[in-house]
C-alpha cells in the first residue's frame, strides 16, 4: 500500500499533441493519500478512465510521472504494479469457474494453495457466491459476472490501490446498494487506497471520504463531501454535485455587493472588484420562496419529489430553481425568492472567487 | 387464442420445394437409381439391388482410397488449424499492415482450384519449376511424379499454401472481436501470455474455429482437383483419394452402379463425420455452461 503522486502529469491521444483541446488530461499535480477512499466524478469523456488506466499503467502517459510512495512507476508494467482494477463491463474467464475465476490473480502470483481456499472462500463469502463456486463463469447473468468481477478485484491484500471504472453499471439498484456498502466496510476493515470512477454524483458521495470532481480533463476539485456541496470551486461542480444544481446568476460584483438586474444583493463576504465573466452562485437548498421580501420570479412548474418540492422558475430571465420543504404551503402570491446570508458563492471565468472581510 | 387453421399456407413453401427437388432430391435419386441397377446404355435397367453396395463395402480398393482420405484430412487439420491460430495471433490488429495482411492472406483464397493445381505442378518439376529445380540443385531427391513420399509432402504443402488462410482469417475474426478490457483485465491479474491465450482467446474464438475446423475438414475430404492436376491419383495409387477414385470409376471406366453406390456411401460418410463433429462440439459448450 502507497501514497499515490502524480507529478506534472499530462496525456494526450493524439502523437504530437499541439493544441490544449489535443490533450484527454491537461497537466495535473495531486497526492491520494495511502488508504484514502476517493471517487471520482465527472461527466462522461472528462478523462476519468485515463486518469485511471494510467494509474494502473494500462496507459502511459505522455508527460509528467507516477509515484507510489517514493517509487517512480510510470514505466512499470501493469503486472509490476501490483495494482487491482474492476472494469465498468463483466470480464470474467468463461471456461473458468467461479472458484478458479476469483482464484486467478493469486494463482498467478504463486501463493500458498491453503492461504488461496480461505481467502476465496471469505471472498465469496462477501458476494454472496459461496453455493456456486463450483459453476462455470460462462452462463452466469450479467450482475453475477460483474460480482465476479469485483471479488477478483479484492481478492489480493497486498495490493497498492484497487480502482473501479464505473463497476455498478450492469448492477440493479438494490444490488448496487448492497455492494457499495460492502465496499465501503472492506475499505474500512483493509485499509486499501481505492479510487471509484463514476458519473454518478450518489455513489461518489456515499462512497468516498474525498471526491475528485473532473472536467474537460482537469481535476476541478478534491474536498469532502461537504466542501463540494458548500463551496464548490468550479461552476461545474456546482452544477453538477446536488440536484438540481447550484443556480447560477450573472451578476456584477463590487465589495460585498452583487448587482443584478438592478436590484442589489448582499453577500456577506467582500471581494473587491471581480474581473472576467462575473457570476453568483446559490444553492436551491439556501433559497427560500417568500411573499414579501426578496427578487421577484416567476414560477413555471413546481414538481414533487417525495420529500421535498422543487420549484422551477425564471429569475429576471434566466431559469433558477429553488427547493421548497415538505408540507411548506405555497400560496399565489408567493413570487419572491430569498437568499440565506453567507450561502452565496461569487466564481470569475468559472472559478471561485475567495471572499474577504467586508 | 383460437390458432386460425388455414392450410393454404403450405403453398407458400412450395417454391421452395419445387427448387431443392431440382437441385438436390432429383440428382440425389439419380445417383440412387444407379446404384440399385445395372445398366449397358440405351437407358436399359436391370435391377440388382443391393449388390453394388455389398461389392464397394468389401472392396480392398474403396478402403484403400479411404485410408488415404483420412490420413489426408488428418495432416490438414493438425497443421492448418494450429497455424492458422498462429498466424490470427501474430497478425497487426489495426492500421496500414492490418490490411496489408488481410489482403495477402486472401490472395491464395481467390485463385482456383485448378490454378492452384497448376501452379504447383509447375513450380514442383524438376526440369522447369523453381522449387523442384531449386531442392535438386542444393542435392536433395525430390520428384513428386515418381516418389509417394514426395507427391504427398507436395500436396499437403500446397493444401496449407491455399486454405491456411481461411483458418487464420476466421481466427482473426474471432480475436478482433475480444473488448480490449479482457486484455486489461489480464494484465492487472498478472496472467502469463499462456494464460490469456488459454482463458481469453481460445474460448472467445472457440465459436469460429468449430466453423473452421468443420469447413476444412469437409473441403479436404472432398478434395478432389488440386491433386488431380498436380499428380492425377499417382504415382501408382498413391494418392489417389475417395474423390479422384470416384471419377476414375465413374468416368474412367464407366461402371455408373458401383459409382453411384461409391459416392452414395461418400456422401453419407461426410455427413456422418460432420455430424459427428458438430455434435460433440457443441455438447462440449453446453456442458461447461453447466
């Protein structure tokens, strides 16, 4: 097990990259730290898989290197690595059992045969496979390979991390459920790095102790939970973790006010004078809709979602949503929104600006 | 539901009918009506029933050209089928050479039967061809006209010169279609190149190589011109196969009953074997998804 750094790292597809929009991942410095639990999040194409595949060393990089520990790996092969990995489809050896399918990775490294049945056993055990060992892999159904497919991923101890590439795809919702859970008590018990790539915002943030948010090939963020949900420090993060997203407003931004439309909003931070495209961002948690003070909407549809309502309108043009509680009564002539003082964010050319005192 | 009853739809098979009865059950009746009679032309019958088939079941000659047959069959598919798997391995899987070798290996595909044979008559002679007069310059005694041994090494040669392609083509096939995440997989599970070959590649391409297996084995059992033309059956019997034997009966000398009793045996024996084949095959699969 290992900090994993990755310095100065970089990769494009391309051979002789030139451009930046030529690079799946522009240049990157971070440090996962040994037996963290991280997943990573992005939209689809953001350069999740290869910032993983170059992990494992499936990929290599184009610049920049991979440490583990104080060891430079990125020339290592993959098998040197000693690295696990769960791919987002079912690959399992059809002509294998699921025995000597979950046995494999150990057999090839030559353990102990007794020290092989009990941890393949204790595996099985964890996925529920325990009656079936002795099946062959081949007409299994699709979650019960992909079951296969995570046990093969845990069943080595020594391993320097294991990375999921979206391993829950094929998996139904209850069964998902059940095995995030057992993934999150095996990292709990082992103590293994782990890092889970996923597109959705649920998993990673009841998975994960920190979640990395990336975009267009940058890692936009890395915080907790928390931190993602607060003060996201990118408007992609904040559009994207939270449903709906954050509401995003262009505003103009002078001291601790922000101008909009002509009517005024505090800001309970100051920032000076702000350059670049100036916007406001709020949290539809933090608004509240009132009859008497605030901006004026206009609602469009309120829809129910079980436990709350979210209410979805115009603010001066531009849409904006807003979740109202359960049980809240919402008369005709509420069509004024407030904001929670100290909730709003204030992001020049997308980034987040740090507010200061007033 | 009431099924509807409406046997006016039998009509529609009728077509079909009317094409495999003259292009399959008609001649095949033929053959049948042969075997079953003895003729002396002038379209004049005279019954003998099973007496043809009693004559070609004992006859040294007919197992003879058997013997031959099987052990040619057998030769082919020990070397095209390994080397065939071989050569899909080894190929480039994308980009210019890919297609340089996709069309190479085709190549000997698309030239005919005959031409094959010819080719290689040609190129096997001592006096003119380059590889005859080639192993004779460099001292080895190689004549395929007068030398079995010889006549069949230039048969078989030519058999893997022509049709190894199609093995390591299907092959090729059949390995392309393997997601690259089952080779990721292997490399993470740190599994020997032996090992992806043995539980990637040779499962997934199972399904080809059965077809394969299948299409050589009849084809080679069947084979008939390329030896024709380079030795016409010899020398002596030599190699003489099922097939040119056939025609040496049945046009050679004319005795059209023992002929047609020959090849109905043939036919079954083919369809016998692929049977035979198939079905153990495709139990193998089922009783590993078990």
């Amino acid at each position: 097990m290992a900090q994993i750094t990755l310095s100065k790292l970089a990769h494009s597809y391309a051979a002789n990259p030139t451009a930046e929009s030529d690079y799946a991942l522009k240049e990157m410095d971070h440090v996962w730290q040994d037996g963290g639990a991280y997943a990573l999040l992005g939209s689809s194409g953001c350069g999740k898989t290869t910032l993983l595949n170059i992990i494992s060393g499936l990929v290599r990089p184009s610049y920049g290197r991979v440490l583990f520990g104080d060891l430079d790996v990125t020339d290592q092969e993959t098998a040197a690595r000693n690295i696990a990995q769960v791919f987002q489809f079912p690959v399992v050896y059809d002509t294998m059992t699921v025995r000597e399918n979950l046995s494999f990775p150990l057999r090839n490294r030559g353990m102990d045969a007794a020290y092989i049945a009990a941890r393949v056993n204790q595996i099985a055990q964890m996925i529920g496979m325990e009656d079936i060992l002795n099946r062959k892999a081949r007409g299994l159904t699709a979650d019960a390979k992909q079951k296969i497919s995570l046990g093969r991923g845990m069943v080595r101890e020594d391993v320097n991390a294991i990375l999921f590439d979206e391993p829950l795809t094929v998996i139904d919702p209850h069964m998902k459920w059940e095995l995030r859970t057992q993934l999150k008590q095996l990292h709990r018990e082992f103590g293994h790095t782990m890092i889970y790539v996923t597109h959705d915002q649920t998993e990673a943030l009841t998975f994960a102790d920190k979640v990395v948010v990336m975009y267009d090939g940058r890692v936009v963020q890395m915080g907790t939970p928390e931190e993602l949900f607060e003060t996201p420090a990118h408007t992609f993060v904040g559009y994207f973790i939270g449903s709906p997203g954050m509401n995003l407003l262009d505003a103009k931004v002078t001291g601790s006010v922000a101008h909009l439309q002509g009517a005024e909003i505090a800001l309970g931070a100051g920032y000076g004078a702000v350059a670049g495209r100036t916007q406001i961002g709020i949290r539809p948690e933090y608004c509240l809709l009132t009859d008497g003070a605030g901006l004026p909407v206009t609602i469009r549809r309120i829809e129910d979602v079980g436990r709350h309502r979210i209410i979805r309108a115009d603010l001066f043009g531009q849409p904006f949503n807003v979740i109202a509680p359960e049980g809240m009564a919402i008369g005709a002539d509420m069509t004024r929104v407030a904001f929670a003082p100290g909730k709003i964010n204030v992001y020049a050319d997308d980034w987040r600006v740090a507010g200061g005192a007033i | 539901m009431e099924k509807t009853q409406n046997n006016k739809a039998w009509f529609l098979v009728l077509p079909v009918l009317v094409i495999v009865a003259f292009s399959a059950v008609l001649p095949l009746m033929t053959v049948v009506n042969y075997s079953m009679n003895d003729t002396f032309g002038q379209n004049e019958f005279f019954w003998n029933g099973l007496g043809w088939f009693e004559e070609m079941i004992t006859s040294d000659r007919m197992h003879d050209a058997l013997g031959r047959q099987v052990l040619f069959s057998v030769i082919i598919l020990v070397i095209e089928v390994p080397l065939g798997i071989f050569i899909a391995l080894n190929m480039p899987k994308k980009g210019f050479w890919a297609s340089f070798c996709l069309v190479l290996m085709a190549l000997p595909l698309l030239i005919p039967f005959n031409v094959v044979g010819t080719i290689w008559q040609i190129f096997g002679r001592v006096d003119i061809g380059l590889l005859g007069h080639g192993l004779a310059a460099i001292g080895i005694d190689y004549n395929y006209t007068n030398d079995p041994f010889d006549a069949w090494i230039t048969i078989i040669v030519m058999d893997v010169w022509h049709w190894t392609s199609l093995v390591a083509l299907l092959c090729y096939a059949g390995l392309q279609s393997i997601p690259q995440a089952y080779y990721q997989a292997a490399r993470i599970d740190q599994a020997s190149r032996w090992s992806v070959f043995r539980f990637i590649e040779l499962p997934k391409m199972a399904g080809v190589l059965l077809i394969a297996v299948l299409l050589r084995f009849m084809d080679s059992f069947m084979i008939y011109t390329e030896p024709f033309v380079v030795t016409g059956g010899g020398p002596g019997n030599s190699t003489t196969f099922l097939s040119i034997d056939l025609v040496k009966m049945a046009v050679g000398q004319f005795d059209l009953g023992p002929a047609a009793a020959f090849s109905l045996m043939y036919f079954l024996v083919i369809l016998l074997v692929s049977w035979v084949f198939y079905t153990v095959m495709t139990s193998l699969d089922k009783a590993e998804t078990k």
